[in-house]
C-alpha cells in the first residue's frame, strides 16, 4: 500500500517523520530522492560549463553509471 501525505507546514512534516520512526514503518520522503550535495552541485555546474566553453568532452556513460552506483549503493 502507497499513501501520500503533503504536510502544510515544517513542524507538520517533523511531526510525521517522528511518529514514522517512532512506528519502525519504511518509507521515503522526497529528500531522500534527491541527494545532491551542494558540491555535487557545484561539480555538475563546472562539467557543464567547461563541455560548452569546448575545455572538455562528453563523458562516457559507462564511466558516469559507475560513480553513480558509488553514491547510490
């Protein structure tokens, strides 16, 4: 079973995450989707500038799944 809950206010969702844990049930909150750090962030910024600016090549896809399964295991 999936339910979805849309807190209204930051006090709501901390209030729904305590009970959450408090109860032992799994679940995923859109923050934990996400996962960028602010200097992955940064990182994807200069890649994509420098690939514009003609300082670099695309990368191999291959080599991009690879560093993704660090992060992502």
């Amino acid at each position: 079973m999936t339910v979805i809950v849309t807190p209204h206010t930051e006090e709501q969702e901390k209030a729904l995450v305590e009970f959450l844990d408090r109860m032992q049930y799994v679940y995923q909150s859109d923050s934990d989707i996400i996962g960028l750090t602010e200097r992955h962030k940064q990182e994807i910024l200069k890649r994509d500038n420098d690939f514009i600016n003609g300082k670099t090549t695309a990368r191999d896809w291959n080599a991009i799944k690879r560093e993704l399964r660090v992060v992502y295991t």
